[in-house]
C-alpha cells in the first residue's frame, strides 16, 4: 500500500523522509563538540583529561582554534545543520546537501586526528569520539541515498563518488590553509619568551615529553629564548636536581611568580600569568 502523502507535502517522492538515526547522532555530535567548545572557553580541561593529557595538549594547540572560534565550535554548528537538515523529509536536494556537508565533516575530522596522532602525538579520547560520530553520520546518509531519477544523476555511484572525493580534498586544503595563514607571529612570541626569561620564571620539561614539544612548538623559533630546565639526565643540559628541588611531577611545568601551572599553556596564558605587557607601536 502506497504511503498518503501529507498536504504539505504533496510534491515530495516516497522515499522522501526524516532520518531519525542522523538526528540522534548528531545530538550527540554536538553535544561532545558543544562540551569541547565551553572547555576551550573557560580554559579548563575536559573532563577525564587532566594537566598535561592528550585532551589538555589537543585543546591548547594552535588548531584548538580557527579564525578566533573554538575548532570544536565549528563541529557542533556542522551538528546542529545536519540535525535539522536530516529532521525533515530529505528530498533529493536535501539529501545531496547533508552528504557534502557530512562528507565535509569527516574530512576535517580526518585531518583533526592525523594532526593530534601525527603531529601532537595526543590521543584525545574526546575528538576522537566526535570522528567517529561523524563517519555514523555519513554511513547513516548513504544507506538512506534515494534513488537518482532520470533528472538526478548526481545521485549515481560513480558521480557521488566523484563529488564526495571533490569535496573531501577542498575540505581538507581550506582548513589547513586557514590554519596556516591564522598562526600567531614571531615577534609576540619572541617578545614573551624573553620576559619570562628576564623575569625569573622557569619552564619543567623532558626531551621525550610530547607536551613539552607542543608547549615549545607554540612559541616557533622563539623556543630556544624559553626559561627552559630539561629534567632528564639523558637529555641536553640535563638538571634533574633543578626539577627535584622544584618538585615537579608532571611535564611541562611552568612556575611563574612563585606559582605553579602544570600542562601546556598558551603564550597570551603565559603573558597574562607573567605580567608581560606588549610594548606599544613605535617602540
């Protein structure tokens, strides 16, 4: 027996409905990304992620943050969009909508994870969970793919193949350029690094500590300006006396005006906590 067509839906074809399992997963999308975004915010650690975590060193890296927004941000209004797209009828356009965008989302998901495995070395459990709600999604869309219709061959195998391959690449290559082209400049970084130094603060690390690579690689070239004390013997200029005095327990350490800051802090943190002032234009 044929399906009654609602009346306001009297142009819609059959298979055009709500997909209910996109909606719930992508609740559940933007509830992870919406708790990673206040986080980012407040400037506190995720839950289950303390000082020094994976999610602490994800969440104070440069990609933590795109064009001033929380990265996680732009995750959860991806979210909410496929929520609302899938919570009605998904006709042809429709459907073909969410698939770029999930597809989108997977592709930043993708190079999210290869950036915190790859370059940071952090496992954040958090981003990760987020991944793969995404790939539910996209998995969720293509088992509902209508049929493509004399007047839809976009929706063909080959041709969605073509258009998801196309948007996946863009993808990709538009948010490591926005990356690339929102990273912070030398001179700030230089500039606080040399007042941390002249005002007595001191930054705890090892050589094989993948936070402290990430606390140095934020400041660029002006790491070897950083109060750094390697607290491993094997490593260079190793003064594990130094950190035993100061009774370090997790890496990286900063003590900045006799107070203690354990994990890996930002450079605008660290100058706020160090009392740098940037000096004024002209000067």
């Amino acid at each position: 027996m044929a399906r009654r067509a609602h009346p306001g839906h009297k142009h819609e074809p059959e298979f055009a409905r709500p997909v209910w399992e996109v909606v719930v997963l992508a609740a559940a999308g933007a509830a992870v990304t919406g708790y990673l975004t206040v986080t980012k915010l407040v400037r506190t650690a995720p839950l289950l992620c303390g000082a020094g975590s994976a999610c602490d060193l994800v969440q104070a890296s440069p990609w933590a943050t795109l064009l001033g927004v929380p990265t996680a941000a732009w995750g959860a209004a991806l979210y909410v969009v496929l929520g609302l797209l899938a919570a009605r009828p998904l006709t042809r356009r429709r459907w073909l909508w969410a698939f770029a965008l999930a597809v989108a989302g997977v592709a930043f998901s993708g190079y999210m994870v290869t950036i915190a495995l790859g370059v940071l070395h952090a496992g954040c459990w958090w981003c990760l969970t987020s991944a793969a709600i995404m790939v539910l999604v996209l998995a969720a869309l293509v088992r509902r793919r209508p049929p493509p219709g004399p007047r839809w061959t976009a929706l063909q195998p080959a041709r969605l193949a073509w258009l998801g391959g196309s948007v996946a690449v863009l993808t990709v290559v538009l948010a490591a350029g926005l990356f690339w082209l929102t990273t912070p400049t030398t001179p700030y970084q230089e500039a606080v690094a040399r007042h941390l130094s002249a005002t007595g603060a001191r930054f705890y690390g090892t050589f094989w500590c993948p936070a402290c690579r990430e606390q140095k690689r934020l400041f660029g070239s002006a790491a070897s300006e950083l109060p750094y004390v390697e607290c491993d013997a094997r490593g260079a200029g190793g003064r594990p006396d130094l950190c035993a005095q100061a009774n370090v327990r997790a890496y990286p350490t900063w003590v900045i005006q006799g107070t203690r800051h354990e994990g890996v802090t930002p450079p605008e943190t660290l100058a706020r906590l160090s009392g740098f002032v940037p000096p004024k234009p002209g000067r």
